[in-house]
C-alpha cells in the first residue's frame, strides 16, 4: 500500500471536519492495518501552535494527546530531510513548514495529502491527494 504523508492543513481539515474530512478519515483508517501514515515533527509543531494561537492551552493539549493516539507515524527532522526541505525553499514560493512535508513525500515516495494551493508548486515532483 502506498505511504501517505499528511501536512497540517490536511490534519487541521480532519479536526475540524471540514471538506475533505472523509478522505482524511479513509486514509487514517487504512492506516491502522497498513501502518502507512506520516507526518513530520515540524507539521505536527505546526498544528499544535495553529491551535494554541487559535484556541489556547488547553485545547492544544487536547489536539497534541489526540495526534498521539491516530495511527500516524511522526518523522523526526533528519538533516537529510531538512536539506531537501531548504532546496524546496529556496527555488519554489511555499512555507517552509510546507516544505518539509513536500520533503518527506519526496523521500519515502509518498502521495501528499493537502488542500493547500502552495503545494501546486511541487506537483511536477511529488504525487499530491488533493483534498
């Protein structure tokens, strides 16, 4: 089975089940036989300080126990990724949060699951499941 990388957008779209939040919750689901879910520790930084702005502390704590029970694998920033992440940086128009994600699906071969328009940047270079 394909692995799946999932940005914040992606996961904040599940969350708040918004448009998109079915396909969020298939993928999710196929995870817990095929364990092959992945997000990068900065996304997932980026969901709790999205909340924590938003919402406050408590609600972060609650989002970050919620992250910690899906089964979605959390990737550590290695320097390679972090390397591929700043090439992404410095030559497309993305965050650099954005760009980890799009870092981590170039490297395990994984379809990125989003609906942010940014990642149109990088389409030509990772296989994108537009929510």
């Amino acid at each position: 089975m394909k692995p799946y990388v999932l940005d914040a957008h992606a996961l904040m779209v599940y969350f708040e089940k918004e448009p998109g939040f079915e396909k969020i919750v298939k993928i999710i689901s196929q995870s817990l036989e095929h364990n092959n879910v992945f997000m990068t520790t900065v996304n997932v930084g980026e969901v709790i300080y999205i909340v924590l702005r938003e919402c406050g502390d408590q609600k972060a704590a609650e989002i970050e126990t919620l992250i910690s029970r899906l089964p979605i694998t959390i990737v550590p920033v290695s320097i390679d990724l972090a390397r591929q992440a700043a090439r992404f940086k410095a030559f497309k128009r993305m965050s650099y949060a954005d760009c980890f994600s799009a870092a981590l699906a170039k490297e395990i071969k994984a379809r990125l699951v989003t609906g942010d328009k940014e990642f149109k940047e990088v389409e030509d270079e990772i296989a994108i499941e537009w929510l």
